[in-house]
C-alpha cells in the first residue's frame, strides 16, 4: 500500500489540511497516511529542531507528503521555514517546483479585459539552487559597514533537468524567463542549457523573455503563456503574481517534485497566514487542489481531473469562503467540494 506523510504544521495548516484528507480518503486511491503533527513552529521552540533525522526516515520511503503551512510570528527569522521546507526539497532533491494557474471563474480575475482573463498555465520553478540555497555571509554584522552576500547558484546539471521537465509537461509552448542581459554569469548558463534544451526538443514552440518583460506580459494578457521555466527567485514572484490572476493564493497549489525518483511534496501556497488562524476563514481549496496534484502524481489522472470538476463547480455555485466572495467556512467550503465530488 502506497504511504503518504502528512504535516499539517502551523497556523491555518492544520485547518484546511482537514478537509484535503477528507478529500483524498473519498477518492479511495488506496494510500495510508502517516501524520507527522508534531513537525511544527512549538517543537522547534521547545526543541530548537521541527524536523528530526528520524521524521525523514519515515518520510523518505513515502511516495508523496502533503504539507499544510509553517510558519509562526514567534520566530522572527526564516531559520524555522527552512529548516522544513529547504530540508524537504534538499534532502529528497525536489528539483521542479510546479504552480499550474488556472482561472476557476470570470469573476475571480482582477484583469478587466475579459478576453485576456483565462490564465492556465504553469510556472516551472528550479526548486533547489539560485538564490535560495543558503550560500553566502556576512561580515561587520549590525554595523555602519556591514556587508551581506547571497550567491545565485547555477550548474548545468540543475539548469538542464529543470528545463527537460518543463519540456515534458508542455502542451503548446516553453518560456524561458532569466535576466540573462544583467546577471551574466549565471544567464550565461541557463542560455547555454536553453539552446541545448531546444535541440533535444524541436517540436514545442518557444519563447524567451527576461523577467521584467515577463512580469508585465503575465500582468496584461497572461493567456499568452503555456510554460513559463525560470529559476528558483522568479519562479517564486512569477508564480504569486500568476496566483493573483487566478483568483489568489487561496486556490493556489503546488508541487515540489523529482520526476527521477518518484517523489513529490504537495503544499497551498498561502503560507501559514497567522493573522486568520483559528478562525475559521481559511479557503481549503489549495489544499484540495494540491491533492489534485497528489493523485496526479501517483498515476490517478481522473481523480486528480475529479477533484478539479469538483472545486470548480463549488466556485461556480459560490460556495466559498469570504477571500473568493462567498460567506462560507473552512469546513462548509471543504464539505461543498465533497459534496461535488460525490454527486453522481
């Protein structure tokens, strides 16, 4: 039997990770759940560790792990988050990061030319390298003459998977965003990669773009993109922005994969959002959207396109919480989608 982790973490976490369970356990894909509930922002405060050697032995051999959120304003700095989600991605070297946007409803999108509303594309993200990897000092700490440094780390080896899967997944077209022009080094790199990528790829149109022409093209008409590839820091602006045009981040999911081993981590992208926790108010639908991608991922493409059905139509009825215009809860919005996944 198939084993997937669960951590539902902190703030709204465990509240919309709820009804996501709920969701999964109806589609009767034949997983177990191992919850890891005590990975959380109060462990690391009591401990100084959220994320121990042996949480990982149980995670490694699971063919996925849903994540709720962590995070909690008791921590000033990000040591906490990244010592979950950096490890995660890291040690089981979820390479792709995978936000698909696509706009559930007319009403939902901010854009007022209605002909450019239906975004539905993905933003294919370099999940373990760039900016983020942790690389870097300072010196003179807390003084007039401090000085910080980040290294945007690139190798060939990260640059090219990252883009063959971006290849793999396109229907139409691949965009490739860097800033090539400015940070030279590195775009130098991912431009060799490109073109390499191109050869082995010659049938999928392609584009490329450096990011702030990007952000501008995705901000006016955002159904122009298919797959937008790009590195670990743009992929993370470009893909909050292409949340916003399709209805936010409460219906945002994703996926932090490794096509080679098989492993995936399925998260919202909200975050923790400590300022509504223990209301009642968080939108589920990210959550139920990542188990979307979690049934997807272990070869159930029905019910993953079943979970879809079913939170659009729920949207479509208006039975949902407040961020999308409904007056529902966190539990009334899960129960609506499962109740929709239910009907005959």
């Amino acid at each position: 039997m198939t084993t997937i982790a669960v951590i539902p973490g902190d703030g709204i976490g465990p509240e919309v990770t709820a009804p996501a369970l709920d969701v999964l356990d109806a589609l009767g894909l034949g997983v177990r759940t191992d919850v890891l509930d005590h990975v959380n922002a109060d462990t690391y405060l009591r401990t100084g560790h959220a994320l121990s050697e042996a949480d990982l032995d149980r995670i490694r051999p699971c063919r996925a792990t849903l994540l709720g959120a962590v995070g909690d304003p008791r921590l000033g700095d990000t040591a906490y988050v990244r010592s979950i989600l950096t490890t995660l991605r890291v040690e089981l070297d979820l390479y792709v990061n995978y936000r698909p946007a696509k706009l559930w409803h007319d009403r939902l999108s901010p854009l007022r030319d209605a002909a450019r509303r239906a975004i539905d594309c993905v933003i294919v993200r370099e999940n373990t390298e760039g900016l983020y990897s942790g690389i870097g000092g300072s010196t003179r700490t807390g003084t007039a003459h401090e000085v910080a440094m980040d290294v945007d780390l690139s190798t060939q080896h990260g640059v090219a998977r990252v883009l063959d899967y971006a290849f793999s997944v396109a229907r139409t077209s691949v965009c490739l965003v860097d800033k090539a022009n400015a940070v030279r080094n590195g775009g130098q790199l991912w431009q060799r990669c490109w073109h390499e990528a191109l050869a082995r790829h010659p049938h999928i149109a392609t584009s490329h773009l450096y990011v702030d022409a990007a952000a501008m093209r995705i901000a006016t008409d955002p159904t122009a993109f298919d797959v937008i590839v790009t590195n670990n820091s743009y992929g993370d602006i470009l893909s909050d922005l292409t949340a916003a045009l399709a209805g936010g981040l409460g219906v945002a999911a994703s996926a932090n994969l490794n096509p080679a081993t098989g492993q995936g981590l399925f998260e919202p992208v909200h975050g923790s959002a400590p300022d509504i926790a223990g209301t009642g108010a968080a939108n589920p639908f990210g959550a139920i959207l990542s188990v979307a991608l979690l049934a997807e991922h272990l070869g159930r493409a029905d019910a993953a396109d079943a979970v879809r059905r079913a939170v659009a139509a729920a949207v479509a009825e208006g039975h949902v919480t407040r961020d999308l215009g409904g007056t529902l809860g966190t539990k009334e919005a899960g129960a609506a989608v499962l109740a929709e996944l239910e009907r005959p």
